[in-house]
C-alpha cells in the first residue's frame, strides 16, 4: 500500500516520491498509514494533527489509503505479488537437455585453453555428454557420475598425447591426411579429457560408431587413434593398443562405370566436333589421372620430351613421386589442351564450372550410364587389362602402392570373360 505524507511535515518515513496534480501539495514521502490532510502552511501548524493520503502513482488524484487499484484511471497501486522461482541447481552440478525424445546428461569436468584467429586465447569449458534417459531426472542424477570423471593435473589423455604428435608426426603426412586427422581428432573431442587408462574397448567403439557410421571416417578415427596409443606405449602409459580391436563399419562403395570401348569412340568424335573439354575427359582416360590432379595441375609440369605430368600427385608418396604417363594418341590433345587455357593452370575452370560441363557432355553423347569423372581412371585400369598388360605396369601406371588397390579399378563385364574363355579355349586347340 502507498501514502504520501505533505512536505512540510518533519517527521520523515521510508519510501518513494510521489507528484500531486496541485503544485501546492507536492508529496515527498510514502507512509503506510492514513488520517487527514495537513495544510502545507498555516501559523498553527505545531498544534494540527499529523495526516497522510494516499494518492494514485499515474493519475495523482485522491484515493482511498487501502486502494489496490484506482478508482479513476485503474492503474494498480501495488506491484502484483511475483510468483517464487524455481530453485535452479548449484553451480558445477550439472544439467541435462532434450533431443528429441531423449534426455541428454551435461557437466563440466575441466578447462582447455584454445586460441582464437586474432591470436588471443580463451579457456572454455570440457564437458562430458551422456544421452538416451527417458526423463530429466534421469539424466540430472548421472551428471554425478559424469563429475567424476574430473581432469587432475598430469593426467594422460588422448589430448596431451595428440597436442606433441600434432607438432611433429603429424607435419610430415600430406595435407589431405592432416587434414583427415584433423577431423578424426575432433570426433574423438568428447573422449579426449579423459584418463587414458580409463578407457576401454566397449566405450571407444561406442564413440566410434555415433561419430562415423561409414567406412573411411571411421578408418580416420580408428587410425589416428592407433598412432596415439602407439605413443602412449612408449610412454609407459598403457600396455596394449586398443584401437587395434575396433570394428570399422563395412565399406559400401557405389560400383564405378568405366567408359566402353564404343562411349570412348564418341568422345573422340565429340572432341573432333570443336568440343575442346572433351579433351579433359579424353586426357584423365588415359592417363589414370584423378579429377583433383587435374584441376591444380600446371603446365610447367609437363615434361613433353618424356611425355609425363610430374608435380600434381595428390594423396599417397608413391601418386606424388610417381609421373603420369602421357600416350600418343593423347600427346595432341594435351597441347590443344595448353593453348585453350589463358592461364598457367592446365584446366582455367572452377570445379562447379567443370562438373557441369562433364555432365553436359554425357548427355551430348547420349550415354545411358551415369559416369562420373572418376570413372575416367577406372577406365584406363580397365582399359589396360582387357589389352593384357601384365599387372605390375597397371601398377606403375595408376601409381598404386599395392596390386590390391590396382584391382579395385579393374571392371571386366560379361563380353570380356567370355573373349577370355574363349580365348583360352582357342589356346588348347593350338595346342592339341
């Protein structure tokens, strides 16, 4: 409740100022009590009663002293009584939110310094997650487990072991594989803080398995963990090497589609027709070359007395070291290739550019499969196997470490196992 009391009074009270619409009367305290009005001036006024009122905080007219609203203008008097808040948890203890319809335990169990792009650095918080409770009380009851998990000073961790690795082992693979790592380590983020000893089997594959289902994630992960764990052995950390025993998902790879021996016939007739980017798709069929190479090679790279391209291998030391191969047959085109470019880059093209042109011309062609690109260097393993070049040029000249990834490139259909059969039969007869 709020009363004002006239300011020449000289008893004061507690509370706010109040304006009255009569300059005259101008309240300058708040009372919880109300009488009669005192006049502001008069000669007797030590011997008048000391009186209150209560006046309305918008309208400033007269209301009644136990008025919750006013009976004017209706504004309320008294600030509508809040209702109690619910008591949110201690700091530290935890909490839990929901995705979809699981509940998702969260706490905190130590801090990280990282460093920003301006160069400055920021701790922020490690947390450890556990999901799939069927209620938030669940779910905020094992946030004590996950505190326990606590990070103490000189624990060895899978980070503290890739922190060293990432400045030393790490600078000498290629830029596509420390890129890969880069990407596996961050899968393993939720798993990183914690003591390495008190990691098993069970709880690394179930982390393998939520942050990559298919096959070349998890190779990532699984190798850059096994590297980790290396260390950690010579370390005197850990005994044994767990990620030796992690199951990697099957590999499910789409079935490639090599150019036939008619569909390279109408690229070369494509080509003639003043269709120069076919020439792109003729060069990377017959030289094993991968789309990637293509694009960062230059055209300082090509050695034209030796017919090679040397300095655009991508991923592996032995694609890198190794030479492509130009043919005759495609030795004209490479050179028509070099002067329809403006720049010192063999293909001028961005890779949006470049697809859409590749699929342009599949469907200028009129082929029925869906090729892509890649198909370019199956079709030249495959090509070189139905010619009978013994394995190990195939080898050499799709710059594979292992026959075994030669093989893969390899895609013989049901006309070319019969001319084999049929030739091993014509072979008897000579024979007989």
């Amino acid at each position: 409740m709020q009363i004002t009391v006239l300011p020449d009074l000289k008893k004061t009270a507690p509370g706010g100022n109040r304006k009255r619409s009569d300059a005259s009367h101008k309240p300058t305290k708040i009372y919880s009590s109300c009488d009669l009005i005192l006049p502001p001036r008069g000669p007797n006024r030590k011997g008048l009663a000391r009186c209150y009122f209560l006046i309305c905080k918008k309208c400033a007219r007269e209301i009644p002293a136990d008025s919750i609203f006013c009976c004017f203008c209706g504004t309320r008097q008294m600030p509508a009584e809040k209702k109690r808040s619910r008591r949110a948890r201690p700091n530290g203890t935890g909490s839990a939110y929901k995705r979809g319809k699981a509940w998702t335990a969260v706490a905190i169990v130590g801090w990280k310094t990282v460093e920003l792009e301006d160069g400055k650095k920021k701790r922020i918080p490690v947390k450890r997650t556990k999901g799939g409770f069927a209620s938030k009380t669940d779910a905020l009851n094992y946030t004590l487990a996950l505190r326990g998990q606590q990070i103490k000073k000189g624990t060895v961790t899978l980070n503290t072991l890739y922190q060293p690795w990432s400045t030393s082992a790490l600078l000498k693979l290629s830029k596509s594989k420390q890129t890969a790592y880069k990407i596996a380590f961050g899968k393993w983020e939720q798993l990183a803080y914690t003591d390495i000893s008190q990691l098993t089997i069970g709880v690394l594959q179930d982390q393998l398995d939520e942050k990559a289902p298919t096959f070349y994630p998890a190779r990532d992960m699984k190798s850059l963990l096994s590297h980790l764990y290396k260390r950690a052995i010579a370390q005197g950390d850990v005994t044994s090497n767990l990620a030796e025993f992690l199951v990697l998902p099957k590999l499910e790879e789409g079935e490639k589609t090599p150019f036939s021996s008619e569909e390279l016939k109408s690229l070369w007739k494509d080509y003639a027709d003043g269709h120069t980017f076919t020439g792109y798709i003729l060069l990377m069929s017959y030289s094993g070359m991968m789309p990637g190479e293509l694009f960062i090679a230059e055209k300082a790279m090509i050695d034209w007395g030796k017919q090679t391209i040397l300095g655009c291998g991508l991923k592996t030391k032995k694609r890198k070291e190794t030479p492509l191969v130009i043919a005759d047959i495609i030795l004209p085109v490479l050179h028509d290739l070099c002067e329809h470019s403006k720049s010192k880059m063999l293909l001028d093209l961005n890779r949006d550019y470049f697809y859409e042109q590749f699929h342009e011309t599949m469907r200028r062609c009129g082929f029925a499969a869906e090729h892509t690109p890649y198909d370019c260097r199956h079709s030249t393993a495959t090509a070189l196997a139905l010619a009978d070049i013994p394995p190990s040029i195939i080898q050499k000249v799709m710059r594979h470490t292992k026959f075994a990834t030669t093989q893969r490139y390899i895609h013989v259909d049901a006309d070319s196992m019969l001319e084999a059969v049929n030739k091993i039969a014509k072979d008897e007869d000579s024979h007989a």
